[in-house]
C-alpha cells in the first residue's frame, strides 16, 4: 500500500538527486537555474488561459480526459520510469485538508490507506510514495485530482528519475525533465 515520506527525507532526496525546493516546505521542486530542461503539458479540452508560448508545447488528450491522462501516466511511468513515484501539495498538506481540498481529499487518502489524520497537521508536503507494484492505486488517485482539484495544484516527482510533473488544477498534466528521451516518451505517447 502507499505510504508517507517524512518532508525532511523528500528534500533531503531530491536536492541530492539535483532538485532544488521553489518553496520553503512545499512539493514544489525543479531543476537548477541554467540546467537545460524540456516541458510537455497535456491537456484536454482548450485552455484559453495558457500563454501562447505554453501553448506549442501541449499534446492533447482525448475524452474522457481525466481518464486518458491518468491511465497514460501510468504506462509511461510502467514503461520509463521503475522505482518509487512521490505525490505530493504544491502548497502543504495542512492547507490541501482544511482549506484547498478538504472536500473531497480525504476520501481519496482513505481509498488508498493514507489516514487522512496522518497529514491533516503538516504543514510540509511529505510525500505519499507509490512503489511500481501500486500502479492501478496510482491511477485512481491521479485520475481523482485531475477531475477534482480547485485552487491549487500538485506535484510528481521520481527520487531516482530527473523528471517532475504538476498536476495542474484545470485538469492537465505539466512534465519538466532534463533528459530529452523522457520528453520524446512523453510525447510519443499523445496523438497531436
């Protein structure tokens, strides 16, 4: 079953992995300034809020699209990417279970065996880890925030792959990585 990483051993892991914190205790991460790096956004239906230089680097995803996204995420993290996969608040799990989310995120929490209680008073973004067995748990909890999130977003990331995705609250997903074979997988996976 999923579990949770104590926030102290995530930033300790991604800064050594080449990861720097954009956010003093949140799961946020990127890639050092000057680090070469490559986006890919997919999207579903047309965001008329994306700037037309985010635009060029979107591949849409057909309907039903919560659920394309979710389920192509998982073959590509099943096909490029073995090892331990972190979900984690842009912004702190504190804030996502009273205020951002609280709604409906404990529900998904308890679907995986996360007692909502375990981080409802962390006002960090430990993360909930995935092994690669933990694929179909996966799946359903992305496909529930990409369906469900206002406000704010969340963060992917793989302690052992130089790779993040946000997972956008209009219902997208944001990939950044510094390895170019990771981008054209990603791409290679979505029709236009």
């Amino acid at each position: 079953m999923p579990r949770v990483i104590d926030y102290s051993s995530v930033l300790d892991t991604l800064t050594r992995a080449g990861f720097e914190s954009l956010y003093h205790n949140s799961g946020a991460f990127g890639f050092a300034r000057g680090v070469a790096t490559q986006s890919v956004g997919w999207v579903g239906p047309a965001d008329p809020t994306l700037r037309p230089d985010a635009r060029s680097l979107t591949r849409q995803v057909p309907a039903p699209h919560a659920e394309n996204m979710a389920a192509l995420a998982t073959r590509f993290r099943r096909e490029h990417l073995p090892g331990p996969l972190w979900l984690m608040p842009k912004s702190h799990w504190a804030y996502e279970l009273d205020y951002g989310n609280g709604d409906w995120l404990p529900a998904v929490l308890e679907q995986i065996a996360i007692a909502p209680a375990t981080l409802a008073g962390r006002n960090d973004a430990s993360a909930v880890e995935f092994d690669a067995n933990e694929a179909a748990a996966f799946g359903r909890t992305l496909q529930e925030l990409l369906t469900q999130l206002h406000g704010s977003d969340f963060a992917l990331a793989w302690p052992s792959h130089p790779l993040t995705c946000t997972v956008h609250h209009h219902g997208q997903l944001w990939w950044t990585s510094t390895d170019p074979a990771l981008v054209v997988a990603l791409t290679s996976l979505t029709p236009t």
